[in-house]
C-alpha cells in the first residue's frame, strides 16, 4: 500500500489547504495523474501519484489544512495483496490525525488532557471563525481551542511560530498550559465589562480591528447583491489589513522625466525582441533601477522584528501582477541586482505569463525583499500603495504622460513636451524616514 504524502512545496510553506479532490476513493489512478489540487497562500497546485493504482482512502476532506509530509491518502498498487484494501479500512482511523505532544515539556502536559477525534476536527468550529482580523486558524487548531474553552480574544493574542504568524497545535497547547498556571488572568480576560452588553447567541459579532473598535457592519438594502470573496481575495484582503496595522504608512511623491528612457526603448524594443526572444517592457527598466538604488540605500531593503532591523542581503524585487480575475499575485525576481537588463527582461515575462496562467510555484512568490508595483498601466498617474509584509518599503510607478515641462540648459531654460512619470514610494516610518526614500527615489 503506497502512502501519499503532502510533499514540500517551496520555502517556508510548512502547511496547505486541500481545496479538491480530483479522483474519489475506488477510482483508477494513472502514474503521475493528478489526485487532488492544494493551496498554499496565492498558489494553487496539483498533487500527482507517482505509483498507478487505485486510490483506496481519503484521509482527509476538502478545506481541511494538512502539513508537509502528512499522509493523505492511500493509493493500492498492482503489488498489494487484494485484502489490502481492508486492511486499510480497518488502519483508517488510526491514520487519521490527532494532535501530538510537542516538545515542550509543559505543553506536553496539556496535550495529554486534550482528546480530539478524527469527527471533532471536521466538525464546525462555528464559535471561532476560520480567519479573524487577518489572522488564519487551522480547523486542527479551532478544534482545539473549542475543546478547551479558549476564546477567539485569546486566540488573537497567542504569538503564533507558523508560517506569516499564524498559531500551531504547538502554540495553543503551550497557552493551554500556561493558562491553567494563571487561572485568574483567565478569567479576567474573558470576563466582559459590566458596562459591555451581552451579545445574544444567535448574532455573530462585528468584526473587530484590535484596536478598541469595530467595523461597521453595512445594511444590505433591496437590489443588493452579495458575493462571496474568493480564496485570493480573502487573502489580499487579511494581508491588506494586517499590513497597514503593523506598518505606520507613508507615502512620498517624486516626478520623473523619462524622457529619454521613452526614446531609446522605442528605437530598440524591435532589435531587443528579434535578438533575444522576448518584449521589452518598461518593468524590467525600473526593477534595474530599483535594484540599482537599494545598492546605495540598503535600509528601503529591510524588515522589522521587534526592536531589531533586519537589512536583507539579498535583492529580491517582487513584481504585482494582474490576474484575469482582477486579484493580483506577487511573483519575484531573486537576486535581481545579479542580472542585466535582458535577464531581468526574461524573468518579468516568464514570471508574469506563468502567473496569470496559474502556474507559479510556492517559491517564485516568497522572499521578496522590496516590491514593485505598475500603477500605470491601468492608467492611474499615482498611488498610495501598502507595503507587502514583512518588508518595510513599495514602488508604485505611474503612468508615463506627454507634459509640458521646464527643460534646463547651460544657455537657458524652456518649456518642452516631455515624457513624465510620478513615482508614489510608501514606507513604513517606524524604520524609514522621508529623507531616505526622497534620495532613493530620486
């Protein structure tokens, strides 16, 4: 019986959603056929069975979260002896996961008073939501929390150790613990005030910004239409209300003339794309630009971690690309300071083909240091863009206008048609200061 693991799908990614299965338990799997389909942040990816048989169990379902290197499901190959299916049904519900002690002593404490079954994780956790102020719970973790009585607050609270913050079995095991050593800061916790009124069972309450208020909740008026967010949307959506509550944000504003830029891409794009095979954009002039600038301005390539500042040694410009859906993804150029023009050129259409086609990897979408987004090419002359977390510093580039403009010369000044461009530069102000992003922009 060959066991199919969910393999390592790039770096960083410890975790997955199972989002469909694309064959049922009984039906005929081909060598390298894909069984199910998976998502890890922006990326969507199929999982092939790299043995022919039959697929015989689903460990799990759909929606549920799965780690790297967890089994998911059993396939029979022509080796197996014909009681193996049986066999399998009988090892079912031990195959089925069920939280495991971490390492920590204390936490392990916790964990053998826990006892959640294969049903009590796929059953609803409708006390706590899936995501929450941009934050993503696990169904394993939910279901853990609501066996043990912690609370979507203490939930929000708990520093988590998984990808982008979130919090693992291990973390909630180790608050667990904590937790029954200070039974009283429990209960002041979740004690509401005698002011705050008592929330009736049936309504779902607002959601909260973390800061001492909630959201508004809108009215739905006749003629109104409501439309479920997509995965990527609800997504885009956490990250863009997480950044601007991490990052105190602000933008600067440059004017470029590209003048010049403009007149030698139009005198060689045609030699460029017969040469070298690919287009000649004006991204990859800018992305050679930036990478150019953070070279004598490392601070815009840096991140946050408490009180310290990560300054990255590594150029990786992410670039934000449109997606046919309207979302936008954000593949990235490693090591961009490392190549020419023309690589750079390659990179940016590979990248942006693959991606409106849905076929990036996990990797070509993590370990961005800096991004760059192309606000113009919608027609938008300027931004305000959000910083793409954890980096502290985004590029929006305009877009490029015939202008009127003062042309200086050693014999006098005049007023010519120009080629102009706003560059929009939104930094986060806890490490970055106007001063620096006026001469990087510059």
């Amino acid at each position: 019986m060959f066991e199919l693991t969910m393999p390592k799908m790039g770096e960083s990614v410890a975790e997955a959603t199972i989002t469909q299965w694309l064959k049922k338990e009984g039906e005929s799997i081909a060598l390298d056929e894909s069984v199910l389909t998976i998502a890890t942040d922006k990326v969507d990816s199929d999982i092939p069975s790299p043995v022919a048989g039959v697929l015989v169990k689903c460990l799990f379902q759909e929606n549920d979260v799965i780690q790297v290197g967890q089994v998911i499901a059993h396939i029979q190959t022509e080796g197996d002896a014909p009681s193996a299916p049986a066999a399998v049904e009988a090892e079912a519900p031990a195959a089925t996961p069920v939280p495991q002690a971490p390492e920590n002593p204390t936490a392990e404490t916790a964990a053998s008073a826990i006892s959640i079954s294969a049903e009590a994780v796929k059953a609803s956790t409708g006390a706590i939501p899936r995501e929450s102020e941009g934050r993503f719970f696990s169904p394993l973790v939910r279901s853990i929390a609501e066996a043990e009585g912690v609370s979507e607050a203490e939930l929000l609270s708990i520093s988590g150790s998984g990808h982008e913050g979130r919090v693992t079995k291990s973390d909630l095991l180790a608050y667990i613990a904590q937790r029954a050593k200070a039974p009283a800061a429990k209960t002041i916790a979740e004690t509401p005030t005698s002011a705050a009124p008592a929330p009736s069972a049936s309504a779902k309450a607002p959601a909260s910004s973390g800061h001492g208020f909630t959201a508004p909740k809108p009215t739905i008026f006749p003629g109104d239409e409501l439309v479920e967010m997509d995965r990527m949307r609800s997504l885009i959506s956490d990250h863009m209300v997480m950044s601007k509550q991490t990052s105190p944000h602000v933008t600067s504003y440059v004017e470029a003339d590209l003048t010049n830029v403009v007149m030698w891409r139009e005198k060689v794009k045609k030699s460029f794309e017969q040469k070298e095979k690919t287009k000649l954009t004006f991204t990859p002039i800018f992305i050679e630009a930036v990478a150019k600038a953070i070279k004598d301005f490392p601070g815009v390539n840096a991140s946050v971690d408490g009180d310290k500042i990560i300054l990255r040694g590594d150029i990786n410009i992410g670039m934000a690309t449109a997606l046919p859906s309207g979302n936008l993804i954000v593949p990235v150029i490693k090591n961009a300071d490392q190549l020419n023009l023309v690589g750079i050129a390659k990179k940016v259409n590979d990248l942006a083909d693959r991606a409106r086609e849905n076929k990036l990897t996990p990797d070509e979408i993590q370990g961005g240091t800096y991004t760059l987004t192309n606000v113009g090419s919608f027609g938008n002359v300027m931004g305000t863009p959000i910083i793409n977390q954890p980096q502290v510093a985004i590029l929006a580039v305009g877009a490029i206008r015939k202008k009127p403009a003062v042309i200086e010369t050693p014999h006098g000044d005049f007023i010519g048609i120009r080629h102009m461009m706003f560059l929009s530069h939104s930094y986060d102000h806890r490490i970055v200061d106007g001063a620096t992003v006026t001469r990087f922009s510059n």
